[in-house]
C-alpha cells in the first residue's frame, strides 16, 4: 500500500472545479509563470529554449483581461526574459526577481546593482578557469550569473567541481555570493536578502496595496520554491511542473510543460466564465 503524506503535491487538473471556483470568486488574480522547464521544455542550451506560437497567442490573450495581472519571472535577465516570451502589457521579473518591468513598475534591487563589477570580473575568472572543459561556458547575465554544463561529459564533473569550487571560494568564504545548484546549472546570485519569494511580495504590496489578488505561481525548479513558500502564505495557488515524487513546497503539481499549456487553455476558459 502506497501511504501518502499529508502535505504531498496534488494533480492540478485532479481538483480543478474547487480551484475554477476560487478564480472566478477571486476581485483579482496574479498569474506568474517561470520560463525554462515551465513554459518551454529545458534543452542543451538556453537561447534554444522557444516558446510555440499557441501558447503566446494564449498568453498575449490573457493581458487583456482587466481582473488579472499576467508576469513572468524567471533566472534570465530581464530583456531576454521579455524577448524570448514576447508578450507585451505583461509583467516581468528577470534574474530570479532581482529586476522587475511593467506597466506602473520598474525596478532593480539596489544591493544587487552595486554587485555587476564583482559579478563581472568573477564571471570572467571562471571563463578562464573552465576553458578547458570542453561544453561548460559562463553566462554573465549582469545582475547574477549562471555556470552551465548540460553539455560537458559526465567524466570531467569531478574535475568541473574542483575548478568552480576554488573559483568561488574567496567571494563566498566573504559572504558576496550565494551559489545554487540547479538542472545542470551554478546559480550565483550576489548576497542580498532577496529571491523569488521577496519579488511576488514586492509586486503585491507595490500593485495592490489594499486589495488581496488570489496569487497562482508556476515553476519547476529549486529557486521557484521560494515563490511557493510565499503564495502558500498568501492564501494562493502554487504549482510545480514535475515529477510529483519531488519534494517540492507546491500545494500542486503538472506533469509537464504540455500539461502548463493545457492549464493556460482552462485558465483562460475560468477567466472567460467570470
Ligand atoms: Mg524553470
């Protein structure tokens, strides 16, 4: 006999009626969507990372509705974030929320912005460093930067581990950055309080200081846990794209990014019916 937890992830479309129910009685609905392994399946390289035609069309859709607040936010920067999704009247929140753009908003996080030389020249230490490892490159993505190595052979991790390791120790050992694992990914973000968790409650106390929106977030790796973290609190709907066995701080799961798509269509159906 399988014994699930108390706590353990539902299938979104499993309990669909009650959440099209909190939709439509909701004043006003904040929509966020991670990008890489949510909206697009995760390929070699991130610039292959496209998002269909459909499912844009669906998105752009969805801005016009007045009762929601349609973002998107997500580990790359801000303007590739918003060329890649295409979406316009839209919310974006680049660099796992460290920079925030849309309609009445525009920010940067202050401690992070005084943190682009370090992040620069530390980026290039690691360039140098791993030139020798064929299939890993650095990402300097300004305000963070992203070790990739999706595509370096199996055989040279150890070796891969050893040279970053000794590359970040001094900025880490002073507490200038934070370094996270993720999907054949080293996160580095400089060390400030700050994630995707804190950028969902900055754009709620920003936009809708009053007003409590119903809160729905969507993402599928370890940096969008912190967003869930949030949005449980909030009353809201967290949604993690996976394997349900995860562990992941999600009230809900979906299987896939086909599985995304399908929600956007019921969603946009909800939104419809309100
Ligand atoms: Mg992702």
């Amino acid at each position: 006999m399988v014994v699930q937890s108390a706590c353990a992830m539902k299938h979104l479309f499993s309990y669909w009626d009650s959440i099209a129910d909190k939709i439509k009685n909701a004043k006003h609905v904040i929509l966020l969507l991670d990008y890489d392994g949510t909206l697009t399946p995760i390929v070699e390289r991130p610039e292959s990372a496209y998002l269909s035609s459909q499912v844009r069309d669906c998105l752009q859709e969805l801005v016009s509705f007045h009762s929601l607040t349609l973002g998107f936010i997500s580990g790359r920067p801000l303007n590739d974030l918003q060329a890649k999704v295409g979406v316009t009247d839209a919310l974006y929140a680049g660099n796992h929320g460290l920079e925030i753009e849309g309609p009445n908003t525009s920010f940067v996080n202050p401690e992070a912005a005084e943190a682009i030389p370090l992040l620069h020249t530390l980026g290039q230490n690691i360039s140098l460093a791993i030139a020798g490892i064929k299939g890993a490159w650095i990402e300097d993505k300004r305000l963070t930067l992203s070790l990739h190595y999706r595509l370096v052979d199996e055989a040279q991790y150890n070796r891969l581990n050893d040279i970053f390791n000794e590359s970040i120790r001094e900025p880490l050992a002073y507490d200038r950055i934070i370094v996270t694992s993720n999907k054949k990914t080293y996160d580095i973000r400089p060390s400030v309080n700050w994630d995707k968790g804190k950028a969902i409650e900055y754009i709620n106390k920003t936009l809708f200081p009053k007003n409590k929106p119903l809160i729905l977030v969507v993402g599928d790796d370890k940096t969008d846990y912190d967003a869930f973290r949030v949005v449980n609190t909030t009353g809201g709907i967290s949604i993690f794209v996976g394997n349900a066995s995860i562990k992941a701080p999600a009230s809900y799961f979906l299987q896939s990014t086909n599985e995304v798509h399908q929600f956007l269509l019921r969603f946009q159906s909800t939104l419809n019916c309100q």
